[in-house]
C-alpha cells in the first residue's frame, strides 16, 4: 500500500543511506514536491546534500548535561569520565550501553571496529584491502602525538604512499581520523611536512592496539591524553560552527606546541596539554595568548576555548 505522504507522512527517516546511493534523487523530489522533511543518515556523503549535521561521539558537555551530577560530586565526576573516556571512548552504543563488565565493552567495540569503522567503509569506497586499511589504522593508532610519516608506513605495510595517503584521506572525511597540521609561518626555525593524526574516539583506538589497561598502567598515557582533548575541542569547534583551524607548531631543535588555534581574525592561542603538570613554552612566534590543559583543569578549560 502506497501512502499519501503529504497526509500521512511529514517526516521520513532513512538509516545507512550509503547503500542506496540512486535514492538522493528520489529523496530530494519528495522534499522539493512533498515538502516532506527528510532524515537521511549514512556514514558516506551524500551527492544531494541538505543541511549536514554531525553525529560525532558524545561530548564532554553532553554527557555531563545527561548525568544529574550533584554540584558536590563534579570533581569526582571529572576524574572519573576522563578515565573511562580513555580508555572506552565516547560512542553512545559504548557510552550510554547496560554492558556491566569490561570484557563485554572491549567486544562491542572490536565489532563496531570491524564491522562498521573497517567493513563498511572498505565497502562504500570499494577499497581492494580490509587487512590494508586495519593494518593502517593500527600503525597510526602506536604514532599518538607524533606526526605520521606516510612513507614509513607505506614501507612497513608493504603498500605504496600514493595508497596509503589515499585511505588515510577516507578515514578522515568518515570521522575515524583528525588531521591535525603544522603550522607554518615565515620564521625559518619552522619545521615540519607531516601531520599528526588522532582517532575521533579512543575506544575504537584501544581496540586497534588491543590495550584496555587503566592509563596508570600504559606507557601511551601521554598519548592518550592528548588525543583525549584533541578530540573534545575538535567536538567542540564543529557543534558551535567556530571559524577557527587547529595546528601543531615544532622548530627545528625540537621544541612544540601541541595545539594553536588561529580564529578567523588571526588571533591565536597556544596550547600546551599535559596529562599531569607542566608548564607553557613561549616559542610560537606569532602574538598569541597561551593555556594549559591538564587533567586537573581540563573540564573548565576546553569548554571555555571558543
């Protein structure tokens, strides 16, 4: 039965759109004709876009929001979601699931990995390697804050850099990666061709390189915490649209700056993020106020960026 959808239908919903890529046609007659609002989600681009939103993993803020934390047990709150968010990562099916032990978090996210981060975008993209694309992901998940050298793992797989560039490019445009730049400026003590490249999500991380233990435990902690605050203002800049870039700055004798952040006017902000103490080093060139994030302020601090 074929119903009127102008009386019975003001909203459709269309999960995992990417499999019927034709339908973007017929999707947009019925808003066009219909004026019926249409829902189509996906984890590929569609050819007829509407308005885009992002379904990114749960935010700091949101989770919060979503919690009924007493006023008295934010800061307990804090320690605790920083650890688990490290080690589990933030996507709602993990997050918000009823699973009771560890055991059964690390599965779900060993099939999501390997169901929908690598099996489904091998599909979509018609890529000729799943093994390839794990292997990838896996050489750049054991490189968290230092800049990947697309040449060294070209080698390391046995693939060429042209292929590897090529899936690392569709790991960035499904939300798997964050490309964080070099920054560069007219001071010639700037130095750097490569990027860093951090995962959207740490669960899907760990799962990569099959370590679940508590960040006391890991020698990678540094890592993790940096990519745990990547990920949170890189949230944080898409879901209030900020006109702003995200860069790493390092000289030649090998001093850096984790994070700048250029706003559209060219104000800067330099950002040292530390998993325990530490201090601001005063190297970025180019007039900019400068912050400290570390595990004790990181709540207030990556909220208050933008």
């Amino acid at each position: 039965m074929v119903l009127n959808c102008k009386v019975y239908k003001k909203v459709i919903l269309i999960d995992e759109v990417q499999n019927y890529p034709e339908s973007t046609v017929v999707l947009k007659l019925l808003y066009d004709e219909f004026k019926v609002k249409v829902i189509a989600t996906g984890s590929s681009e569609l050819k007829q876009k509407g308005t885009e939103h992002y379904c990114l993993p749960l935010s700091l803020s949101e989770i919060k929001l979503n919690s009924n934390i007493l006023s008295s047990d934010e800061l307990q709150f804090e320690k605790d979601i920083l650890e688990n968010l490290q080690i589990f990562g933030s996507y709602p099916e993990v997050y918000s699931s009823n699973l009771s032990t560890d055991t059964e978090k690390m599965e779900l996210l060993g099939t999501i990995l390997d169901a929908y981060v690598l099996k489904d975008i091998v599909n979509i993209y018609e890529l000729k390697n799943l093994k390839l694309a794990k292997e990838i992901l896996t050489k750049i998940a054991l490189q968290l804050g230092s800049e990947v050298s697309i040449r060294e793992i070209a080698v390391s797989t046995g693939s060429n850099a042209v292929t590897v560039s090529n899936y690392i490019e569709i790991f960035i445009k499904n939300y798997i990666l964050i490309p964080l730049p070099s920054f560069k400026t007219n001071a010639r003590r700037a130095v750097s061709d490569n990027r860093k490249l951090y995962f959207y999500d740490l669960g899907i991380r760990n799962a990569l390189v099959k370590d679940f233990r508590e960040t006391k435990l890991r020698p990678d902690s540094g890592g993790l915490f940096e990519n745990f605050i990547i990920i949170e203002i890189e949230k944080i800049r898409r879901n209030k649209k900020a006109l702003a870039n995200l860069y790493f700055y390092r000289e030649y004798g090998g001093k850096e700056v984790d994070l700048i952040i250029e706003d559209y006017k060219k104000n800067y902000k330099a950002i040292e993020i530390k998993s325990k103490s530490g201090s601001v080093k005063d190297i970025f060139p180019i007039e900019h106020k400068s912050k400290l994030i570390n595990s004790k302020n990181y709540f207030e601090k990556v909220e208050n960026l933008f």
